[in-house]
C-alpha cells in the first residue's frame, strides 16, 4: 500500500528522523512538512535537508507559508525566504503555506490575515507551486478570496473540516481535499459524509502532526505514521478496495504537489 502524509510539522520535534523512520516502517513514503511562519518555515527547510539526505529512498519535501495565526509578520521576509528556497533546495519545496483564514481563534485581525492570504495566493500562482489552505470559521471569505484573486491551479484545502455543501463548492473549484484525524472521530457525521461523497481522485490524507491524533491515539501527541489511521477510516467509510484506493490518493497526492 503506497501512503503519504501530505501534511505535517516537524519543527518542535527533537528527533523528527524517529518518526519518519517510525512511519516509514509502517509504509509511509512521502511526506510535505509546513512551516506556519518565518522561523518555523526556516527551521522545516533545514529539517528537510537533513531528512532528505538521512532518507535518499522516501519523498520528503517542504512548504513554506504564514498561517492565519501568524499573519502579522513581514510577508517580505517568507518571500525571499521562498525565493532563497528554490534556488538553493533544488526540489526541496513544493507548496505555499499553510496559509487562509481563521475566524475562530482570530489571533490576528481578518483585514491582515486577507492581506497575507492574497500574498500567498499571487507568489504560489507566480512561481508555480501548490497552496495549502487552512481555513476555520471562515469559509465564505475564503471562497471569496479565492475566487477574486484565482485560485492556483493545485489548490488543497488541508485539514477539510466542512460538509456536503463546502465539499461542492471545493470541488466545484477543482481543489484538492485532504481528509485529516478528525474524520476518524465518532462525532465527524458530517465530515464522515463528506469523506464518502468525496471522489476518490479529489482526495488526499495527512496527519497535521503534531495534532489532531486519529483514533485510536486521540489526546495523544500525533505522529506521520498515524496517517495510516486516516487513510483506512477512508477505506472504511468509502467501503473501496485498499490497495487500489491508496494508489490513487498517492498519486493524487504527487500529482498536486507537482511531483510527477
Ligand atoms: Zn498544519
């Protein structure tokens, strides 16, 4: 079974090669970690490196973003950091973000998180890369916004938490949706319907470590191995054949980082 956590932060991990030689084991190939600001997307570019020279045989790549939280910062500096990225990792980064829009927490004010989420939208457009989205409490400005500024063609809406009629207008749009830990929660109704819904070549899975652990590890420290738990809630849910289901959720997952 091919397996690819298409999400996850390392960066306040002391050991991050233990755990993906810990998912590795388990069959987790492929990995994209993201950086949420200037000082986290530093440190993922730099983990990667190590990563990727430690395991020449697995997929390991970065994405460099200012999460809604910390959409204060200079955007200047994630640009040149992005630049200096791409000219330096040759095939180290992949993807914009995570970047879009939380209302819930609303720890920076709506008009400077739209200010950075267009930003990031324009650089990952420019420079032909992939943009994650994180969106919470906010799904009409970020339609909105992406519909606006046009959206880049490999747009993925991470940690996809809405249901039957966010996933229409997601795919309306063409983006991809990546089904996290949540979907294996039992009070995920509506998020589980979203999973079934959901065409098969339109998803991808990801662990957002070091949150949300699916069950049976939830309230537990998460980990990129665990995105097999997602993966086969998937399965499950879809009541699809494994094999054939994981071979098209890692390559949908190749194809939108454009890694093939
Ligand atoms: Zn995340």
């Amino acid at each position: 079974m091919k397996i690819f956590d298409s999400h996850c932060h390392l960066y306040d991990e002391n050991e991050p090669e233990k755990l993906i030689y810990s998912a590795a084991e388990n069959g987790v190939e492929g990995f994209v970690v993201v950086g949420t600001s200037y000082e986290t997307s530093r440190k993922t570019v730099e983990i990667v490196s190590q990563l990727q020279e430690d395991f020449p045989e697995l997929d390991i790549y970065s994405a460099i973003g200012l999460h809604p939280h910390d959409a204060s910062e200079s955007f200047d500096r994630i640009e040149e950091l992005v630049r200096e990225t791409l000219k330096y990792v040759p095939n180290g980064l992949v993807a914009i973000g995570e970047c879009g829009l939380d209302y819930y927490y609303n720890h920076c004010e709506p008009t400077i998180q739209v200010e950075a989420f267009r930003r990031q939208i324009e650089l990952a457009k420019q420079l032909n890369l992939a943009l994650i989205v994180h969106t919470r409490d906010a799904w009409d400005d970020t339609f909105k916004i992406l519909d606006e500024q046009g959206a880049p063609k490999n747009t993925i809406i991470h940690c996809f938490t809405g249901g039957l009629n966010e996933l229409t207008e997601c795919l309306k749009r063409n983006f991809t949706i990546s089904f996290s830990g949540i979907v294996t929660f039992k009070n995920s109704i509506e998020l589980q319907r979203a999973a079934i819904e959901c065409p098969t070549h339109s998803l991808i899975v990801e662990t957002d470590s070091p949150f949300l652990a699916p069950e049976p590890f939830r309230g537990k420290p998460n980990s990129p191995k665990n995105v097999i738990e997602v993966l086969k809630k998937i399965v499950e849910l879809k009541q699809t054949d494994p094999d054939e289901a994981a071979t098209t959720i890692f390559t949908n997952t190749q194809r939108v980082f454009n890694l093939i």
